[in-house]
C-alpha cells in the first residue's frame, strides 16, 4: 500500500490549504474545502474495505453515492493542515443514498467533516449536473469580498457587473457572474440547498456578511477563481469612497466577450 500522505491530492490539498491561509482567507477554523475523488485516484493508498467508522450525514444525497471525498475537519484551522493532515482532513465515502459517511482514512483523535458538509455535497451534485468535470468545493472568508457585502447591493446583477468594472479579467474568469445569498445561519441543511440552487447558474456564490463558495474542476482552478473575485473586490474597496472617473464600459466588456469567446450571464450586459 502507498503511502497516503505522498498522494497527489493529498499534496495539492495541503498547498491548497496552507495558500488560502497564507492569503488571510481562513482565518482560525475559517472555511473549508471537499474534493470529489475517484476509486481509482485512492484505491491504492486504502486498506482494502477498512472503515475506520460510519458517520451519519443528515441528508440524502443519492447522486453522490459511493463517491469518495477528500475534505477538512470541523474546527480545523487550514494552517495546521500540513503538520497535522491526519488530524484535520478525511477521506470519506458516501453511501446509503449519502445519508451516511464511511470515514477511510483521518479525523485522527475523534474528528468530523466540516459543519458545511451539507453545503458541500448539495454544491457537488448541483455542479455535477451542469459540469460533469466539476471536482472542488471551496468555503473561506476572503476579506474584501465580505466587506464588500456590508456596502454594496446585494442584487446579483449589481454586484457582479461592480466586480467586472474592477478588473478586465474577471469577465473572461467567471462571465456567468456570481450568485449572492443574504445573510442565513451557517452549517444547516438549509443553506446548502439554497447554496447548491444558486451554484446550479454561476461557480461563485458569496454568503453574505460570512463568506464565498467556489466551485471547479481542480483546486487550482477553483483558488483562481476565488481569488480573482476577491482581487475585484479589493479594487473595488480602495475606489469606492472616490469619484470614479474612468470605468470598463459595457461596450468594452463586449468586446472581451468576442475576444476570449466567453458569453456574459444573460441580461448582466445593457
Ligand atoms: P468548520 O470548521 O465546521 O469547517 O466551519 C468553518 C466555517 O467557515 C463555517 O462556515
Ligand atoms: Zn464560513
């Protein structure tokens, strides 16, 4: 048997982690991440049928079943995940229609999946339906685009045609713009199937007053994404108290449009 800790995932995991700590993202036990993974990827690095033990989950999930996932801990902080990653992360699998969670490896010392495990899965089956590529679920709390909740219109329209004004790339990064949640309570069933409905028409889905969720094929790919909306946020934060005197013009986002063969969420664009 393989060496789980040596894996690729694993490897990328705890870069990921470590990187959003680093960017002030994942402040104490501040988000949390899930990464779909197939029997293939961890067969070898798995004592054939061990289950360290069954986790009830709370929900169903029957889209899910049998999928393995790769996901941090309740309570864990993202700057312990590389010296602890048996501690802070697990490997599950879902099974009985994903009301349960056979725990294959981690959790060491008694932990559990992350409080937004709802939201997790619901988001994976959402995106899984529109985007079969789709692997990687990403919470944290990056702070400009949280303090941008607290001034800016919540309108998804508005708030999303505000971050694409910021930066010439964001357009190009995520033209189907993002979805915004008012302010609900955290870690219930109910805010991952609202979070999951909105992850269904755009990958970014801010919470306010607490946070984003990304959604992508790799945690690359779903880091870059966040971090660019967070990027927008920031420009926007530093211009917002100041008369505006140039802007990206809807002709110009139209342009980008052409150029990069991306098609802006319908109606975002006059
Ligand atoms: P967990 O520690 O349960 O992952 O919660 C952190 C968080 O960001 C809640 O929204
Ligand atoms: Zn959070």
């Amino acid at each position: 048997m393989k060496d789980i800790l040596n894996a690729p995932f694993m490897v990328e995991m705890t870069r990921t982690t470590t990187n959003m700590y680093q960017q002030g993202w994942d402040e104490r036990n501040g988000g949390n991440i899930s990464l779909m993974l197939e029997r293939e990827q961890v067969e070898d690095y798995l004592e054939r049928g061990k289950v360290l033990r069954a986790i009830p989950t709370g929900f169903s999930a029957p889209e899910l079943e049998g999928k393995y996932f790769l996901v941090t801990g309740t309570g864990k902080y993202f700057k312990n995940v590389r010296y602890e990653p048996e501690e802070d992360l697990g490997l599950v699998r879902l099974t009985d229609g994903g009301a349960q969670a056979q725990l294959l490896w981690g959790f060491a010392g008694g932990g559990s999946f992350t409080s937004e495990f709802p939201a997790h899965m619901m988001s994976h089956a959402a995106r899984l339906k529109v985007d079969a590529g789709n692997r990687v679920v990403m919470h944290c709390h990056p702070v400009n685009l949280l303090a941008m909740t607290y001034v800016h219109d919540l309108d998804e329209r508005a708030f999303t045609r505000t971050l694409w004004q910021m930066s010439t790339e964001c357009l190009v990064v995520f033209p189907e713009g993002v979805n915004v949640l008012p302010w609900m309570l955290c870690g219930t069933a109910e805010i991952g199937r609202v979070t999951a409905e909105k992850m269904g028409t755009a990958r970014l889905v801010v919470w306010a007053q607490h946070g984003i969720y990304g959604a992508g094929g790799s945690l690359d790919e779903t880091f870059g994404l966040i971090e660019t909306a967070e990027k927008a946020a920031e420009v926007y934060l530093k211009i917002a108290h100041l008369p505006r005197r140039n802007t990206i013009t809807d002709e110009q986002l139209h342009l980008l449009e052409q150029r990069f063969n991306v098609k802006a969420r319908p109606g975002f664009l006059d």
